[in-house]
C-alpha cells in the first residue's frame, strides 16, 4: 500500500495523518477477540493502572498469533518504509486499554523524547501507527496532537515517575501551552479500524476514559534500520533489539482466522 503524495505532504506539514477504516470492521474485530486472553495473563508485559486494571500490553505480537502477522502487515510497514526512506524494524509493539471508566491519563510528550533518552535512539526516523480497535469518540479519551509541533524537534522533558503507572519523559505546562496557541489540538476520531501515522516529536496526550466504552488502541512503532537504538536500559519487551528488516506479509494475511470470530 502506497501513500499519496498529499498524504505525504500533510505528514511532513501537520505531523500526522488519518487513514479512515485501514482495516475492515471484521479485522478490527478480530484483533479485539485477542484481547481478553491477554489482558488475563501474568507477565512483565501486562503493565497495569493504578487502579488495577490493564493499561498496556507490550510485545503482544511475540505471543500472539494474530498479533505476530499484524505486525508485519503491509497496510502498516510499506507506509511506514515509504516516510522513513528505508528499510524499518519493530521498535515497539503495544496496545493501550484505556479502559472504561479507569483507563488513566497519557501526559502531554514526544515519543521521540523517551526513545532518545532511554533507549539512545539516535535521531527521529522512528514512526508511530496506531489501530483503533474500538470506536474513538470524544468522550472515550482520544489521542489529543498538537498540529505541526513536530516541527521544534526534540523538545525539554522531565522524567514524570509518579503521575501513572508508567514513566515518561513529559512536558511542562508553559511550552505546551505556546505550542497550542501556534498549532492549536485536535483529537481525530473515528470507527475501530481506523489508522494514525504521526511524527515521532509531534506532541501529543489523552485525558482518562469517563465514559462507558473502551478505547483499545494498537501502537507499532517502526524505526528505521539505519537509526538502531544503542541504549538497552529498558527491557526488550518494551524497546527490542531485534534490528532486522520486517518482512511484509500477504495483505490477505488476517483473513484465515476470521472464521474463528465470525
Ligand atoms: C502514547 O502516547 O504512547 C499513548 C497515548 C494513548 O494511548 O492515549
Ligand atoms: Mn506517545
């Protein structure tokens, strides 16, 4: 699958782009089947709120089957190689819950910031995709961006250890504040299947989930092979150190198990 030269232009001038039902209603669904038996497991790789319950699952694609192919699928990765000019490798694979009700605030930061700092990733030639596996409403604790904020590059952070569950490398009031009044927010919405590329130093957060639906999201960060992280701080599950090319699969690649959730 090939981005328009407009798309391209609106990721270089925005920071991001919004690929409207990517995947089909029946592949969403089925990425979301998968989610029950994960969300139970007691592993390193189920990071959970403070109150409980599931906020992250890291590397689902290493111990999931339908996971493992969506990794390597080509509606993500030939987008992905296209931005970044090259051949690309996983990063990082995870599905936020951002459950009803409890799913906690994401602060405002640059993904580019952590993975610099923790991981020494070299330069911002790694991408963000997420796959929203419910329906993203207002109320349901969208990803919030603010529009061309990729273009300061890696901006200040201080490392927030208490606010959530997980640390991040967040901004402070006063700088997100200037950049909203330059780019102001948005907060794309849209049904489960629906894809968002965006910049790795474009600022972004989500506010907590108050309402009654779910908003599961799937993240696949790609970085390129030439950008390889040279920290290893963080465990593998969570910044990998398999720096091999992804192999795209068959865009077909998912339609074996439909069967299963039909
Ligand atoms: C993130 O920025 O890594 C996650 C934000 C979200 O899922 O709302
Ligand atoms: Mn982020």
């Amino acid at each position: 699958m090939k981005l328009t030269q407009e798309q391209i232009k609106a990721y270089d001038e925005e920071g991001y782009i919004v690929l409207p039902s990517l995947f089909s209603q029946q592949e969403a669904r089925l990425m979301k089947s998968r989610l029950p038996a994960l969300y139970q497991m007691s592993r390193d790789e189920v990071i959970k709120e403070k109150s409980g319950v599931v906020r992250t699952v890291f590397a689902a694609h290493t111990f999931d089957e339908v996971f493992a192919r969506v990794a390597s699928h080509p509606r993500l990765i030939e987008p992905a190689r296209q931005l970044l000019n090259s051949e690309v490798y996983m990063h990082q694979f995870k599905i936020n819950a951002k459950a009803a009700f409890n799913g906690d605030v994401w602060q405002w930061h640059q993904d580019f910031g952590t993975w610099h700092q923790d991981d020494g990733m070299p330069e911002a030639r790694a991408m963000n995709i997420a796959i929203f596996l419910d329906d993203v409403n207002e109320f349901n604790g969208p990803l919030m961006f603010i529009p061309r904020s990729h273009k300061e590059g890696r901006l200040d952070a201080s490392h927030d250890l208490t606010t959530t569950s997980y640390p991040l490398w967040t901004l402070d009031n006063a700088k997100v504040a200037e950049l909203v009044e330059q780019g102001g927010i948005v907060a794309p919405k849209g049904v489960a299947g629906t894809v968002l590329i965006f910049q790795s130093t474009l600022v972004h957060a989500s506010s907590p989930n108050l309402s009654p639906w779910d908003r599961n999201t799937l993240y696949v960060t790609t970085n390129s092979v030439e950008n390889a992280i040279r920290k290893f701080q963080r465990p593998d599950y969570i910044a990998h150190r398999d720096f091999t090319p992804i192999h795209t699969l068959d865009d077909t690649c998912l339609d074996e198990f439909h069967q299963a959730v039909a």
